[in-house]
C-alpha cells in the first residue's frame, strides 16, 4: 500500500491533506471531527486580538449549473479569546498526537507582539505557525494580513521576528493580490521562512443583486470587497505554487492552496512542487468526509504508477513549466475529427469559423447525403477550441505533426536575428 506520510518542513502528518486556516478549523469541535473523518492536518482559524465579525458574510458564484464554483467571504480572523483557542488546541493535539496541528497568526507589525504570540502558541503544542500575510479584507484595513504581505520588506521583518523565537517550523502565508507573488516569497525565504503557503484569497466582490442593486454580500445594504477563493481560482493557485517552485532563490517547501476539491486536484499541486495541500471551500460545500474519496483515490493513483510514496511525485512537473520564450515555435498539433463520433452539433464550426482560423469546412458525403466535418490542417494552428467546446470525448484530436525543421525557441530565434544583424553592421563596416 502506497505511503501517504508526508513531512512539511519538519511537520509530520498521515496524509497531505489538510484543513486551510478558516472556518472549519474554528474550534477544537470541528477539527478532532476533521481528524475522526480522516484529515491529516489542519491549520487552525488565524489567532489574534479578538474581533467582532459581521452579518452576513458568505456568498458563491454558480456557473452553468454548478453550484459554488467560486467563494467570496468577509469574515476575519477567530471572534473568539485567544486563551479559550489555545485550551482547545492542547486538548486536540493531546487527543490526535500523530495529526500536523498549525496555528495561524496575525498580529500587527511590531517586533514584541510576534514574540509574545509565538511564545503563547507554541507553550501549547502546535506543530507549527502559518504567518497569515494574505487576508486581503478586514484586517488589511488594519495594516495586517495582505497589507503586509505585498510588501516584502515587511514580510522579510516579520518572518525574521518569528524566527527569532520560534521554535517550531515557521510557514508564511502569501497573498495573490500582486504582480509578482516570487517577490514576496524570496522576502519570506530571506526572512528564514521554513516553508511558504498559497494562495491567500483573491479580491473580489461576488455580484450585484438585480432587484435591490445591493452588493452580494451585504450588511444592512452596505457590501465590501471580499476574498475569492473555491474551483475557479485554482489556474491561478497553481501558476503561482509553480513559479515559486521553480525559483532558485526561494528553495523552501511549499503547502499548496486554491481550489482544491479533489485527489486529482491535488496531484496537480504535488506535481507542480507543493509538499502537501490545504483545503476549505470543498469541505464548506460537501463535509468532512471528501477527504475518504482523496484518500482513496490518491492510493489508487500512487499504485497505478508504481509509486510507494505520494512524496515522489512531488515536483516532478516543474521542470516542465518554463517561460514562453523557451517553446519550441516548430511543434505543432493539428486538429482531426473523428466522424464515427461525432454528432454533428457543430460547436466546433462555429468557434473556429467565428472566432479562430476559420479551418474547418462543413462537407457533404456525395453518397449518403449525410454532412460531416474535415479539418483543413494545412490551416489549422493547433489552437485546441474546436477540442474544448467539443461535448464529446474522443470526437476530436489534437494530433502532433512532425516538423521538418529542428527545434527553434523565440530565444533563440532573437540570438541568431541578433548575429545576423551584428554580422550585417561588420560588414557596413
């Protein structure tokens, strides 16, 4: 039976499946029950000056019949003291001794505060702290959460602060509300950071109700921008665990974050160079116990490719993720429609011939009258729409053709146009 343990950063737990730092993990209620269905961590609701939250707070975007495709939240950190979580926190740890229990922090940007809140943390047991440097409302208001996140002298200062009494492995929490989250993430490396985690939520507001023009949410008619987070922001989660995993000058774990729903999921974030994963929205929308379907399938998946352990596959795509000035600008793909499959809807029509390169043509077989569609792949680019608005799998192919040519990179392309040219000039010359 393939190995699930992994090891975060010196954090141990029986899976990489674990709870994000939010509402399911409030109380030591909720997570000893996260435990008991099979969770392996989990990072506790973010601990702080108590707050008070507002009414109401949530809200989703459905889309095309699925519900909660992404969320949007304005609720802050814990409204509860901190001494009644930290009771909690020993009782559950104590209770699951072999589950990664990580304790969120925020605290304002002074030196002696960070010292007192690690001190107080760690004296009841935690695994680890997660500096959250991403809340992108509330707190942000505050000078907290992303406020300091998307500076990365802040969050070098502050990580170091951690450092300086921390005795347990230190986790920094990144924001995706900036241009460059590598930044921010060689900041918190620098600061002695042992691992980093992401994605923070996105700024966002969920919508506009039609008949009241109140926002969604609201609170007695006012709204404010919130943070999205759910299936829908996880391109984006994944770009970023990537980027970072493939910079040299940050060569830290990564715990990764951003609308995962499933093992497959999953797999994506370990493959593009995260450790381990944490989850919310999923389990917002569906209980604990999706985390028995990750489990499974993620044992069957290792099994399927003759892996022991789920810490193999880590990374094993980032080499392949490099920047768009290193693809080869001779490979090509063309597109192939498979007529025994097909059902003539002509989605794929219609996309290329209205908004791609207008290289499928709609035939008429002289025998049985019947239309079809061909592909005039001299034409086709390889573009990949006419597969993607397809409702049926199989009925297209993206097929590779060979080149004739031998590889050619746009940066290469641009050193031996910068020869010719430097030639060019020599013999003006």
């Amino acid at each position: 039976m393939a190995d699930l343990r992994i090891n975060l950063a010196g954090i141990k737990s029986p899976n990489p499946f674990w709870l994000a730092s939010a509402p399911p993990t409030n109380s030591g209620y909720q997570v000893q029950r996260a435990f008991e269905a099979g969770w392996g961590g989990a990072v506790w609701k973010t601990l702080g000056e108590p707050i008070l939250n507002v009414s109401s707070r949530f809200a989703a975007v459905s889309f095309n019949g699925q519900r909660v495709a992404g969320f949007n939240n304005i609720e802050l950190i814990t409204d509860r003291p901190l001494e009644v979580n930290l009771k909690e926190i020993y009782e559950t740890k104590k209770r699951f001794p072999n589950h990664a229990i990580v304790a969120s922090l925020m605290v304002e940007p002074a030196q002696e505060k960070w010292h007192e809140m690690v001190k107080r943390v760690e004296d009841v047991g935690v695994d680890g702290l997660e500096l959250n440097f991403g809340c992108p409302h509330g707190m942000a208001e505050r000078g907290m959460g992303s406020a300091s996140g998307q500076v990365p002298e802040l969050v070098e200062k502050q990580t170091y602060w951690v450092k300086e009494v921390a005795t347990t492995p230190v986790i920094v929490k990144l924001t995706p509300n900036i241009t460059d989250i590598t930044v921010t993430a060689e900041a918190a490396a620098q600061g002695g950071a042992d691992a980093i985690s992401m994605i923070n939520t996105i700024n966002s507001l969920a919508g506009v109700d039609l008949d009241t023009w109140n926002t969604i949410p609201h609170v007695g008619g006012k709204g404010a921008h919130g943070g999205y987070c759910g299936p829908a922001v996880k391109p984006i989660a994944l770009n970023m665990v990537a980027e970072c995993a493939r910079n040299p000058n940050i060569n830290v774990p990564i715990s990764g974050i951003g609308g995962i729903s499933t093992w497959k999921d999953a797999v994506e974030f370990l493959l593009m160079g995260a450790t381990g994963v944490q989850v919310c929205t999923a389990a917002m929308h569906h209980g604990f116990k999706i985390v028995e379907d990750m489990i499974e399938g993620l044992r069957y998946y290792l099994e399927e490719k003759s892996l022991s352990s789920v810490t193999e596959l880590v990374g094993k795509s980032v080499p392949k993720y490099s920047d768009w000035g290193d693809l080869d600008l001779h490979y090509k793909v063309v597109a192939k429609i498979n007529s025994d499959i097909c059902i003539n809807c002509n989605k794929c029509f219609i996309a290329c011939e209205d908004t791609s390169h207008q290289c499928i043509d709609m035939l008429t077989d002289q025998a049985s009258g019947k239309n079809y569609l061909k592909v005039r792949e001299d034409d086709c680019v390889g573009c990949n729409l006419c597969s993607i608005v397809c409702p049926v799998n199989g009925a297209i192919d993206m097929v590779e053709v060979r080149s004739e040519h031998p590889p050619m990179t746009w940066n290469e392309r641009q050193k031996v146009l910068g020869k010719i040219a430097n030639c060019e000039v020599d013999v003006l010359k």
